[in-house]
C-alpha cells in the first residue's frame, strides 16, 4: 500500500460528500488526496458509493454549477460591452476637442475680418487684455469655439464693453419698448 490507509470515519465521510451531490474531485480537495484515489475507494466500496447518472442531487448541482457559468460568462461580456463603450465615449470625445482645436486654429489664421467693427480686427479670447472688449464675435450657428474671436477694442469707462458695442447692448427703455 503506497498512500495512506483509509480509515472507516474517511471513507464514510467521503460516502456522505458523494452523497451530497459533490464530484469525485470535490471530495478529494476536502479530503486532501487526489481524484483518482476518491475513485479507487468509490471502486471498492461500490454499495456505498452508488451510480447516480439519474440523482436528483447530483443533477441539481450540475444544473446549477452550469448556470454560475453562464451567469459569470454573462457579467464578463457585459463588463466587455461596458468598456468598450467607455472607450468608444473617450474615442468620440477626444475626436471632438481635436475637430474644436481644427476649427479654432483655422479661424485664428484671419477668417474674423468680416465679424468685427469696420476699421478693427477681431482678436482671440486668449490674447485679451483686462481693459479690451470682450464681445464675442461668432454667429449663433457656428461650432463652439475654445478660444473664441473678441471685439478687443479699449472697452468704456466703467463698462465691460467698447462705446460701440455699448450701444448696441445698452439701449434705453423706450428704445427697447419699440
């Protein structure tokens, strides 16, 4: 005899495990042997260890070891779905900025002229000082624009805004009435 002697207490225990439904390999990792001497035990003692291809039990578990499968298979191909829609958002996201950025770089290259005052140049957001005009000149249908083109001319006492565009926003009651 090369493994170890089995005792009665052992091989009624793995007798109750069979009996519960485990595998042969189950009850050896409880037992702390290998399959093959579960099944050599199970060969010897065939009226304790009965053919079960039709037991409740054991179908029952095999029935539900398969569901945890498909359950598991399941969340992993949604966690899959999951990130590959947060990298296709990231994807969409980033192409976006980059069609901003296109677009801003093209219209810093001088595309404003029309937009401003006759006799001053539109000046980007960015190259702004503290006392320039900061009426934003795009129209309503462009794409917004990160770093948008400005009036930039002096702005008027106390005002956020040049005496031209002044006028054109602060008008007075009766004006605004008619």
């Amino acid at each position: 005899m090369t493994g170890k002697p089995w005792t009665e207490t052992d091989i009624d225990r793995m007798a109750a495990l069979y009996g519960d439904g485990m595998s042969y390999a189950e009850i050896a990792d409880v037992m702390g042997c290998g399959r093959s001497a579960v099944a050599g035990i199970a060969n010897r003692h065939r009226d304790r260890f009965r053919k079960r291809n039709s037991d409740e039990q054991y179908m029952a578990r095999r029935m539900a070891n398969e569901a945890e499968r498909q359950r598991k298979a399941e969340e992993k191909k949604a966690e899959r779905a999951a990130e590959a829609r947060r990298r296709a958002a990231d994807l969409a996201e980033a192409e976006k900025a980059k069609a901003l950025a296109d677009a801003d770089a093209g219209r810093k290259a001088g595309d404003f002229a029309g937009l401003g005052i006759p006799g001053s140049a539109p000046v980007i957001l960015s190259a702004l000082g503290t006392f320039d005009c900061r009426l934003i000149l795009t129209d309503v249908d462009d794409p917004p624009l990160a770093d948008p083109p400005c009036c930039g001319r002096p702005v008027k006492e106390g005002k956020s805004f040049c005496a031209a565009h002044c006028a054109l926003l602060y008008q007075p009651r009766e004006k605004r009435a008619a």
